[in-house]
C-alpha cells in the first residue's frame, strides 16, 4: 500500500500541514447555479479517466510508439506487473480517513442543530449514508481481475503455450517443454496483503479458465511473500525502502486549496452559513464519487463538479504519486529498482542469492519460489510500486522537468505523467519478449495488428528483444540506459541486460532509503559514493550479532560493567551472549565531558534505569556506585553528554558477512521511538556506521547499536528519562521480531521462515549543507 495512505486521521495536523484551511465563503444563488456541473458532458469528456489511480481499467491511448507485433518473430516469454483491482478505501485523509470525517461532520451537524444538511444538489446529504468498507477488494474488483486474467491468457497464454484451433482455454497438457515433456506447474507471485492475494486468485481463475467454474488451484503454485513494514518485498517495495516519500503529498496539500475554490464558494451556498466547507471536504467529496460508482453503481457526488475541476482533481492524485514514487520522489527510483533486477535475473536465468536492495534473496535464491524459464509470470502487487518501476527504468515519456510537477498553479498543467493511463485499478506492466530470426535484417518500423500463430524461430541465430506494454500500449524506450538503439520501442535483450548495473547504481538505493540528503528531487543527487555506511537523521536502529545462534524476543536488555556481557530475556527461554563485549567508547565523549575518562556502558546502563537490572551477582556495589559517580558527574557538567553511542564486538576473528545483514526496527516503531525522544528534546542527527578507517577497536566485527543527539542545554536528567521511555517502549509495546541469528552459511529467518534482513549497506554523501558535513565540505565526526 501507498505509504502517504497510511497517514493517521488527523484533521489538526492534516490542516496544520497544508498551511491552514478557513470557512468557505458564502456565495449568491445567481453566482453559481449554472456551473456546468454533471456526470457527464456536452464536450465528451468521460469523468472516470479523471479518477486517477482511482478510475476503472481501460487500454491506455499510447506511450509514443506503434502498437503491433513484429513479423516472424515469436513471442518467447512475458511477465506480468499487475496491480489489483477496485478495492475500499484505506485510512488516510486524503482517502477513506477523508470521507469518513466528511460524512460525520454531516451527521454531527444534523444531530445538533436538528435540521437538514443540505438543499438544491447537496439535497440528498439528508438522507446520505457512508456505505464503504474499508481497505478490501471489492466485488467489481474481483470481475476486473478475472477479466484480465482471462484476457491476458487470450492474448499471451494461447501463444506461449502453444494452443491449437478450437483450444479456447487453458489445458494442462499444454504445459510441456518444445520436446513434449511436462512443465512442472507454472508458479506466480503475490503479497500477503489481503486485497491483494485475493486479487491473484481472481486473475489466475481467468487466466486458467475455471472450467466448469470449478477451482483452478490445481493448476498453478502460488507464492505468498509477506508484506509489511521492515520486510523485503519488491512487490510493496515501500515497506523495505523507508526514505522520504512526502514530497507528493506536501505538493497535493498545496494544489487542494487552489483548485478547489470554485467548487468551494460554488457548494457553500446550499449549505448551512456554519457548516464551514473546508478544499478537504471538496476532495472527500470528490473521492467519493469513484468509491461508490465502484461499490454502489453511482453517486450522487459525481454530477457536483465541472470538467475542469476533475482534471485538476486527477492532478492533485498524479502529484501524490509522482513526488511519493515516481522521479518526482526522493526514493522513486530504489523503490522500483528491486522489481527490475527481479526481471533482469529472470531474463538471464539466474536466481538471486544476495541483495541489498527491496530483494528478498531468501525467496529468490529458490527455484521452487522464483523459477527461472517459464513462459509466463505474473506478479501481483500494488500501483506505487508499478510507478516505481517505470521511475527505476528512467523512462523519458513519465518525466516532468527537473524540477517535477508543479503544485503553484492554479489548475492542471498538460503532462504525460496521468495515473490513470499509468494505474488504473488492475493497471498491468508487461515485459515482452521476442525472438527475431536475423538481427541485420529485424526491423521494427511496421508492425503486424494481430499473431495468429507463435513461429519456433529455434535458438540457433535468434535474436532476443524486450519491450514493455503498459496497459495495451507499448512504451518508448528513450530514456532507458543500454536501449538508446531501441527502435519502435523494442530493445535488444542483451543491451537492456548490459545497462541495469547502471539502473541500479542511478537508484542509489541505500542512500535514497536510509542515507542523509536534503528532500527534493531524484535528478538533484549527488552520486558520489563513500565507504560502507550510511549517515541518517531520521531512524534510531538496533542490531544484533553473534557466532552462535538462538531465537531472540526481546523483552528486556541489560548491560553489566562487570563482565560487558549483553543478555536478552525471552518469551521463550534466556540466552546470553557469553563472548559479546561492549567496547569503552569513552573517547566519544571526552568533547563534551571535559577529556574526564568514563566508561560508556556504565553511562548507557544507568541511563536506560533498565526495567529489568542486572542480577547482585553480575554487578557488585562498587561497580553501582562507579556507574551512579559518572552519571552524578555528568549531570553536573555545563555541558551535557551529545553523544551517547554504543558498540557490540566480539572477540573472535572473522566474521560471516551474511550475519551483518539482520533485522531493523519497523519503520513505524522508530517514528514511535522518535516521538518519545522528541517530548525531551532529543533529537537524532547522525547514526555512526564504523568502518576500518574509523580506528574504533573492533570494528571488523562491530554493528552500532544506537547513537543519539541531545540538543543543545538539555539536562542529562531530561536525556536520561528520553533514552528510558523510548526504550521502555521497544520492548514493551514495540518488541522485535523472532530472528534466528544464522551460522556461517545460513540465511536469517523468522520462526515462519521469512526473511526478516534488511540491508545495510551504505554510505555517506558528501555534500555540503548535509548533515554531519561542514560548510566547506568537512566531516564533523
């Protein structure tokens, strides 16, 4: 799901953020009554391709190029992107939160004052209800899927698999290799997410036939891979990649306010003078009408507006997802990149057994979970990440200018960047392949209309081309880095396969997802890489590493002074890390302490006041008072402490690289624990990623657990009592997942088997103006 729709429902703050709505001003009848408002128009104008990622399938008109199929070359495999269908609304003010406060603002009015809502065309808000549910497919959405399922098995399936006249469907026995040997069933993907899964089902039973209306299951393998925040998925590549992906929606909240003024002071007049219809309203009213066209056939809401007020009304939804996603994002780009080396490493037939990216190399270094040479995959995931994807390719056609699209207008400039060409409900992203007999003479320049039959070119002096299709329409290639020899929008498949290492760096996905940069755009980076690890002021992250391995649920941590031992209490028994050491960092804060020497897990374990001490027989009087001395000291310093950092080391030599790549804290948790630090006025500036440079003792073997900034004159008795609620909040509300630390050459997983790493590796930019970087382009740290 889009990240932006997982806003709490916050009128305050959503109005805080776009500067301050006031009441609608009052308008005469005469003013206003001939708007021409309806559901449809005398133009032509077709109100649904103004729905946005909201409105219903249709083919897409074209991307710059011809549409067709090339002479004599055949049709070698297709993958599918699909989004699902019409679905509820989910949480958000700028979706279902939205109606949702409209519609009780209608109903607390009329119960307080005791009298009618509305009059003239906002007549039937009297007797209007909020039918919608919330955050599921819809049952038009489940006809969207099967229709496309079946259409796509119309039109790539009967060719792939080879069906003969009168093979109207899909039959098992065509699922056989060129020698007539069996296939072992063709296997998809999809999300856990509900709405999704169930949107796969859908589009396989179209796909397969569902003889007989019987189940297809049979048929096909369906891999599940979880969805949600901290896990790697590249197909809700958003919950992995927790970089900035506001930049959309700032720029909707900005656009709402001007667009809809005319509706604005137009609508007030059939309203009550106090009822103080807000652009917020308008926009809720105008989610409405695609909603309830979707679950209930029509809405009344529809026939409110005018032609213009739905094409800005479409363009304050392209501004959400091209500043969220698209290049107009931050993160655009690294969100979509995941998919793409997905695709190129099925292309190559090669599976994955590393990432640092949204990758989940614990599916994708499985055959049985990511086959490779199957004619037909299908994937079902989300719009933004079908965004992405075209963000992550470069694609010249999507793009708007260095700057993105502007949200200072007035109304909707013309732009090529329209979601509901780009992800319709059901939107679908395939990627064809063709094998041409002779590469000197292929030529692309006419196109046949239909492929009746698939030719055998045979792998002997064949040539591989790729292209894309975005809903019926194929794509132009100009843009995308390896294709500038694309032509009619086809590109040779090894020249595709030659410039994805430089898609991937362009998407710079550790610095766009965890690194410092200033929020903008994703043509205004700097791409100068450094050494392994990544400078952010946003997330607080704790890591865990050992040579040993044990199911860990934290419920509680302490840190001795005595042995440096560090112990997890568990739900299901309680291990300690019998040769973890915690290195004396004290040096770190000789700047603030005055060069008075202290021992940093003293000051750590004093701080947090652990909510479950270490045991008498771990940590004598003496070492208490020590710890209790350092702390009392530095209270009384005129400086307090800026830095409180700690470092888990082991004594063993060498390391397994597969154990650094573990588990973060959810990308919600740590905007909990920020929340908590920010009540006492602490702020988080850098975390310190060591590196072999950084001369801190055993950094071949350490991960940085936690770095965190005091600001300025606060009392070490305000930061202590931070420290201690945030950290009373991981482990009693928050908590972590069940991680098995892997030994050497094994994968990390949770109790479920899921992949619960995410990657780590990263970098500081050096740019000036950063954080952690001076004015003249020197480090501060």
């Amino acid at each position: 799901m889009p990240q932006f729709l997982l806003f709490p429902v916050s009128a305050v703050a959503f109005l805080a953020a776009a500067g301050g709505v006031s009441a609608a001003p009052t308008a005469s009848c005469s003013a206003h009554i001939s708007a021409p408002t309806g559901a449809t128009f005398a133009s032509g104008f077709d109100i649904t391709t103004s729905w946005g990622n909201l409105s219903p399938y249709k083919d897409a008109p074209g991307f710059n190029v011809s549409n067709g199929v090339p002479r004599g070359c055949e049709l070698s495999q297709v993958h599918v992107l699909h989004r699902h269908a019409q679905r509820y609304p989910v949480s958000s003010l700028l979706d279902g939160g939205g109606m949702e406060a409209f519609a009780q603002k209608v109903k607390n009015y009329s119960r307080l004052h005791g009298s009618k809502v509305g009059k003239g065309p906002l007549a039937f808000l009297n007797e209007w209800e909020y039918m919608l549910a919330e955050d599921t497919l819809q049952v038009t959405g489940a006809a969207t899927e099967a229709t496309s399922g079946a259409s796509i098995w119309s039109k790539y399936g009967r060719l792939l698999y080879r069906a003969g006249p009168g093979v109207a469907a899909w039959d098992s026995s065509l699922n056989v290799y060129p020698d007539g040997s069996a296939r072992p069933k063709p296997i998809f993907r999809t999300t856990s997410q509900a709405r999704i899964l169930e949107s796969a089902r859908w589009w396989l039973s179209g796909f397969f036939g569902n003889t007989g209306a019987n189940s297809s299951y049979a048929e096909y393998d369906l891999v599940i891979i979880p969805e949600g925040d901290g896990l790697n998925n590249t197909l809700a590549s958003d919950h992995s990649c927790p970089g900035d992906k506001s930049e959309g929606t700032h720029s909707a909240t900005k656009f709402i306010p001007r667009f809809t003024k005319p509706a604005l002071s137009r609508l007030a007049h059939f309203l009550p003078k106090d009822f103080n219809l807000t652009p917020f309203d308008i926009t809720s009213m105008m989610n409405l009408c695609p909603y309830e066209t979707a679950a209930l056939g029509s809405s009344a809401f529809c026939s409110l507006f005018t032609e213009q007020e739905w094409h800005d009304y479409a363009y304050s939804l392209d501004l959400q997802f091209y500043g969220n996603y698209g290049l107009g994002a931050p993160s655009g780009r690294a969100q979509g990149i995941g998919y793409v080396l997905e695709l190129a490493s099925r292309l190559a037939g090669r599976l994955i057994q590393s990432s640092d990216t949204s990758i989940n190399s614990t599916y994708d270094d499985n055959a049985a979970q990511f086959p490779l040479h199957q004619p037909l995959y299908m994937d079902m995931s989300h719009d933004d990440v079908i965004v992405a994807v075209l963000a992550a390719l470069g694609l010249d056609y999507f793009k708007y200018g260095e700057q993105g699209l502007p949200d200072t207008l007035e109304h909707a400039p013309k732009r090529a960047f329209r979601l509901n060409e780009i992800v319709p409900f059901g939107a679908r992203f395939v990627s064809e392949v063709w094998t041409c007999p002779d590469e000197s003479k292929a030529s692309f320049k006419e196109l046949d209309a239909t492929l009746y039959r698939n030719p055998v070119v045979g792998s002997s002096g064949g040539t591989d081309y790729i292209r894309f299709v975005l809903n019926g329409a194929p794509v132009s290639m100009q843009g995308l880095v390896g294709c500038e020899r694309a032509e009619n929008g086809f590109c040779a498949l090894r020249d595709f396969l030659g410039g994805v290492a430089k898609l991937k760096e362009e998407a710079m996905y550790q610095v766009a997802c965890f690194g410092n940069y200033t929020s903008g755009h994703q043509n205004s980076y700097v791409k100068d890489f450094c050494p392994p690890f990544p400078s952010t002021p946003y997330y607080l992250s704790y890591y865990f590493y050992t040579q040993a391995h044990y199911y860990i649920n934290t419920q509680s941590l302490s840190v001795t002074r005595s042995t440096y031992e560090m112990e997890f209490q568990s739900r299901i028994a309680q291990y300690s890390f019998d040769k973890m050491m915690i290195d004396d960092a004290s040096a770190s804060l000789d700047s603030c302490m005055g060069k008075h020497p202290c021992d940093l897990s003293a000051t750590f374990n004093e701080a947090l006041d652990s909510p479950s001490p270490p045991s008498t027989e771990e940590i004598s009087d003496t070492e208490t008072e020590a710890a209790t001395e350092i702390v009392e000291e530095t209270e009384g310093k005129t400086a307090p402490p800026s830095r409180l950092e700690v470092t888990f080391t082991t004594p063993l030599d060498g390391f397994d690289p597969m154990q650094r790549r573990l588990s973060r804290l959810t990308h919600r948790l740590r905007h909990s624990v920020l929340y908590f630090l920010s009540l006492y006025g602490i702020s988080i500036q850098y975390a310190l990623y060591p590196i072999e440079e950084s001369g801190i003792q055993g950094v071949h073997d350490a991960l940085p657990v936690v770095l965190l900034v005091a600001t300025e004159h606060v009392p070490v008795s305000m930061w202590r009592k931070g420290v201690k609620r945030a950290y009373e909040h991981l482990v009693d509300v928050g908590g972590f997942p069940a991680i098995e630390i892997p030994m050497s050459g094994r994968e990390a997983r949770s109790e479920d088997g899921v992949d619960m790493r995410m990657s780590r590796h990263g970098c500081i930019v050096e740019k000036k103006g950063l954080a952690g970087i001076d004015g003249k382009g020197n480090r501060l740290f």
